[in-house]
C-alpha cells in the first residue's frame, strides 16, 4: 500500500460528485418499508409518543399507500388499532376476515395493486391482556396453541391480499405452521418475514401506544422475545426459521442491534431486514426538536447505517421523509 504524500485518503472525498463516484453503500426510497397504523372511524389520530405519526382509517391508509408509491416505496407495513370491545383473551378477532387489517389490505389491494403490502402476524392487537398469544391460568404465553392461531391469522391476511406475512410473535415453530397453512391454501407465493431475532427491549413503547396495548399489558414479554445479552442465539433463531420457510428475516430493534444484522447477513447470505422501531423514531425526533441535531441528517445517516450493516431493507416510520430527501 502506498504512503502519504502517494497516497492521500482526503483525495476523493474533495467534491459532491467525487463523493458519489466512491460510496460503497447506496440508500435509495427502494430500501424502505413504511409502517402504518390502521384504525376504525373516519378520523387521524394522532400519537403523542410518536411525534409526526398517526392512526389512519381505511380510506386515509389507502391515501398512504398511494403515497408510497408515488414516492418510490415499494411496501408499506401495516399494524391495527383493534377495537377495544373486539379484544378478548383467546384474541379470535385477528382470525376474523373481516377485521380491520384484512379490510385495510382489501382496500389498498383494491386502489394501489402495485405496492407491496406486508403483514403483522402476532396477537397482542387483539388480545385483552396484551400479549403475543394465548395465556394460561399464570400468565404465561402458550407455544404451540398460539402457533396454531398464528397459522389462522396468516392464512387470513393472504386469503384478504397480503404479500408478505411478518409473524413478529417469536413462538418456536410457527413460522413452519404458516408455511403449512399457506400452502394448503394455495398462497404459494405470499412471502413470510420471520421477526426471527426480535428483542425483549426498552424501544417498543410508543408501538404499544400506537396499537392500543401498553395500558393493558400483564407482566413482560421476557419468556418468549430475545435477551439483549444474546448474541449466538440470535444465529439459532434465524437458523429455524430459514429452516421451516421462511423468505428472509429480520431483526428488531435496529441501531443497537446493527451488530446482529451483520452476523445474521455474513452467516446466512440470506435477505436481512431491520426495523427501526418507534423508540428510535421518538429519540430522533427529540434529538430534533432540541437542537440537538438535524433531523434530516440524523435520519440518512441511521438509515444509511442499516444498508452498510447489510440489511436488504429497513421498515422506517421516517420512510416518507427519506424517500423525498433521497429523490430531491
């Protein structure tokens, strides 16, 4: 390798063009999946722990996803706000064809049949007590009764026009229960995202708001959502559900786990995605409001983060935001 003064590392980066010509990660609005909130009604709700964020009806979430299209966005991600009168303990409401997240899909299938339309498969929307899936007597989550319901949900959400199904419940062996269970039902293309390395985490706050679930949450979600101490086993959950069918995977939360999507793409050389929960939009936005930085800048530089970890794309609630940054 050659020395300074031969060899000046400052060289290429003296201009905006000589900048582009050398980077080694591209960020485009193509590597984003956009998050959305679905509620009943007509009118926007909007989230105080999520500054900039809101709850849409179905007619308003079809406008969003005319909107991620126009701004070259190819998926948007959707989670709903469940009526409280529908949550229950067995959460049947998220095997409902009816409900509100296979209306909204139906409708955005309906008006924008070119986006992308990705799915949460996961029962804390629906259920009373606001865990993942079913509890016994103690309040623990049950495995393969919750599997099985999982399965029912997917198989919905396919059967109502959902591309890709996201379980995000973290129950061993479900994602070969949905790959069962869609094939059976002829979605032999509908893709299933395994939150496959999904961390028991401090972040997801303003999501609970979101969806409805904080105030009513029992207890914590530690017996069945990953230790932040763990590492390799993050590797063994990725593993089984690449094994059982899964398409690609993904980790959760993003930035402090941006070590784990590196290991997870260097191992598997498989799709990684991550997703950039609603805590790290909310520090963003704080950062922001304080002076304390740039929001567009704080907002490429995390997200450009992501690619360079080795992620194939990240779900973002700055999505919008960033896809107009990137094509201005």
């Amino acid at each position: 390798m050659s020395s300074y003064p031969a060899l000046r590392l400052r060289r290429p980066r003296i201009a905006a063009w000589s900048r582009a010509l050398h980077a080694e990660t591209v960020l485009t609005p193509a590597d984003l999946i956009w998050p959305l909130f679905v509620t009943a009604g007509d009118a926007e709700e909007r989230i105080g722990s999520l500054p900039g964020v809101s709850r849409w009806s179905i007619t308003q979430i079809v406008e969003r996803a005319r909107e991620a299209r126009n701004l070259g966005i190819p998926a948007i991600a959707l989670f709903p706000n469940t009526p409280e009168h529908l949550r229950t303990d067995d959460g049947a409401e998220a095997f409902n064809p009816g409900n509100l997240m296979c209306s909204a899909i139906r409708a955005i299938k309906d008006a924008v049949p070119e986006i992308g339309v990705l799915t949460d498969v996961a029962l804390d929307p629906y259920t009373s007590h606001g865990h993942d899936g079913l509890t016994d007597d103690t309040g623990y989550v049950l495995n393969d009764a919750t599997a099985e319901v999982l399965a029912r949900q997917a198989v919905a959400q396919a059967d109502a026009g959902a591309d890709i199904v996201a379980p995000s419940d973290m129950m061993d062996g479900r994602v070969g229960l949905i790959r069962m269970a869609l094939e059976q039902g002829g979605h032999h293309n509908v893709q299933i995202m395994a939150y496959a390395a999904k961390y028991a985490s401090g972040f997801y706050g303003p999501f609970r708001d979101a969806v409805g679930s904080r105030g009513r949450l029992k207890g914590d979600k530690k017996t069945y959502q990953m230790d932040p101490a763990n590492a390799e086993e993050a590797l063994r959950e990725v593993a089984a559900d690449l094994d059982e069918g899964a398409d690609s995977v993904m980790v959760k939360p993003g930035l402090p786990y941006l070590d784990i999507v590196r290991r997870v793409k260097e191992h598997f050389e498989v799709p990684v995605f991550a997703y950039q929960v609603s805590g790290e939009y909310a520090m963003i936005e704080a950062a922001a409001a304080a002076g304390a930085g740039d929001r567009d800048t704080l907002v490429l530089e995390t997200l450009m983060a992501f690619k360079r970890a080795g992620c194939s794309g990240v779900l973002s609630y700055h999505a919008p935001l960033a896809a107009r940054l990137l094509g201005a």
